[in-house]
C-alpha cells in the first residue's frame, strides 16, 4: 500500500527537501516557468474548456512549469531531465514569457546543498528545449556538459530524431542543447525499456515525440512516475486531452491509457512536469474518466481532490475506459 505523502499547493516545493520512498529519497527542483500557446497545448479541446482548468493571458498563453527531479539512492544520485537553461534572447524570452533566473537550476541544487559534480546520471526524457536545454554550458572554448562526472540517459531513438526532426517539430530540438553530450564518453543510447539503476525502469513512449522515456521507480513502497510530455498537467489526465505538439496523438491516446491504467490499480505516484498548479497526483476513475484523486507536493502532508471543472462537459470528449496495460 503506498503511503500517505502528499500535501495540497498551489507552489512549487523549497529545494534540499524531499520524501522518501523505499531505498529512494526524491526532491523536485525548478528551473523557473514559461508560456506556451494554450490552443496548442490543448490541440482539439475547445479553449472554453481547457480554460476552466488553467488560465490564458492576452496572448493566450499558459503557464507551464519547468520541474526536474532528483532522485538519491543505491549510491547514485540522479538527476531527470535540465529543463530550459540560458541560451535564449530577449525576444525568444518574451515570446515564451520565460520567468527564471539565470543558471536557475544550478542555483537550486547549490541551495540544497549539493555539487553538481555529484550527479552521478541524468536521465533526458527527451531532446526538446524545455527538457535538454540546460544540459550542456556554453563555456568560453565551447559547449561543455553541465554534469561533467554524470552518465547521460537518453533513447538512441530519441537521439536520432533530435538529429533530423520532421519540419513539423524542428524548432524543437536544438542541437547546441545536447551535440556535445557525444564527446564525452559517458552517452548511453538505450534500445526500449530497461532497468538502468536498481529499481528505475526508463520506459520508452512514442506519441508526443520518438523515443521519449518516462522514468518509473519502483520501489518495496511503492512506485513514482515522472510524466515528462505524456501527461503535462492534471487537465491532460483525461484521455482526449491531448497537446497539438504530439506527433502521433492517437498513440499519445492508447499510452496514457495503459500507463494510468497501472496507475490506478498500483496507486502510483505521478510527478507533474509541467502543471503550474500541483506537483503530483494519484489517480482515481469516476464519471467515466480518470482524473486526480490527489494532488499536491512531493514533500508530505495531508491530500485533497482537485477540481474537475469539465467533469459533466460532454463536448470535452466521450468518456475514458480503462484498459489492460499493455494493450
């Protein structure tokens, strides 16, 4: 039975404190927000109803948060995903609406008190800008990876890709972000699904981008998953709900059924990427959908449901059905 940890926020945690999960010892850190389109964020689903859930300024954009996770145990100290990182311009700053600080991610694990020579991996779940950029420092002879001790986890897939992307999601990868992950002798492409560490399984999806990896630790107490772009938000439990950025949202469809189809039997841990509102969820199926049972911080304390403001709108799309993993 997974156990009682969850606190309801509305704020991202203070880094150098964490929850404890099995031999794991987990700590969300922040490299700041951002805006993206909410019409693409959404695809199909009507704004009348996505903006129930999270609000749009007057550029009709919405706030996404750039969470990554830290994970210590078994001697290793991993760190998933480097979210956006530096290298932008003022124009491209306001176009995105970018609210960090400079080397922000940086900062927040020197604030916790660790070295970033000590991260012993990362995992990348993709190669997108928003989940690579702050992998490599632009250095004065050069690109250089930030992590220079750590083994960089990334689907040879999603390698491949990132090195000539379709003209529809081009702008998304950026190869100064990771090129020079190459040289240093420490990339490992994985080939589908493995159990890299004891107890973390890198489990490849296919719908939003080729060869991004969603990162499940299974644990004696329990199991926690990093949703990446596969389920950005708690608004996007809903299976039709699906952003316009995913490639092959039909497959997006069928992996988020069978991922929260063993989150609902399993009671996992989902940990939101991007939602500007909640950290984490559980997952419940009522109404003929599934939804967050929970939501709140990595960080302990007690829960509450979450809102479900398009629950009895039928147009948001025919109801969800569990199905068998793996189907």
């Amino acid at each position: 039975m997974a156990p009682d940890i969850l606190i309801t926020t509305l704020i991202d945690s203070q880094p150098g404190t964490g929850m404890r999960l099995g031999d794991w010892t987990f700590t969300l850190l922040s490299d700041g927000r951002f805006r993206l389109d909410g019409g693409a964020s959404f695809g199909v689903v009507p704004k009348p109803l996505w903006e129930k859930q999270i609000a749009a300024d007057g550029r009709n954009r919405i706030p996404v948060a750039l969470r990554c996770l830290l994970a210590s145990g078994h001697g290793r100290r991993v760190l998933i995903d480097t979210g956006i990182g530096d290298r932008w311009d003022a124009k491209q700053r306001d176009i995105y609406g970018m609210e960090r600080r400079a080397g922000q991610l940086l900062v927040e694990l020197e604030s916790a008190g660790i070295d970033r020579r000590s991260i012993t991996d990362v995992v990348l779940t993709h190669l997108h800008f928003d989940h690579a950029g702050g992998a490599c420092l632009d250095l004065a002879d050069g690109m250089a990876p930030a992590f220079t001790e750590a083994r960089w986890w990334v689907q040879r897939q999603n390698w491949d890709w990132a090195h000539g992307p379709s003209e529809r999601d081009q702008a998304s990868y950026r190869a100064e972000d990771f090129e020079a992950l190459a040289d240093t002798g420490r990339l490992e492409l994985l080939d589908g699904p493995q159990e890299v560490l004891p107890g973390l399984w890198l489990q490849p999806v296919h719908g939003h981008t080729p060869g991004m990896q969603i990162p499940e630790f299974r644990t004696s107490a329990g199991t926690l998953v990093f949703l990446a772009d596969l389920i950005p938000t708690t608004a996007h439990l809903h299976l039709p709900w699906i952003a316009g950025y995913d490639l092959n949202p039909l497959l997006t469809l069928s992996e988020k059924r069978n991922l929260l189809t063993r989150a609902l039997e399993d009671d996992f841990l989902l940990v939101l990427q991007h939602d500007p509102r909640y950290e984490t969820c559980r997952v419940a199926f009522r109404d003929g959908r599934f939804q967050a049972r929970e939501t709140g911080s990595l960080n302990g304390g007690l829960t509450a449901p979450v809102a479900d403001a398009a629950a009895d709108d039928t147009a948001a799309g025919r109801p969800d059905t569990p199905g068998v993993a793996g189907e």
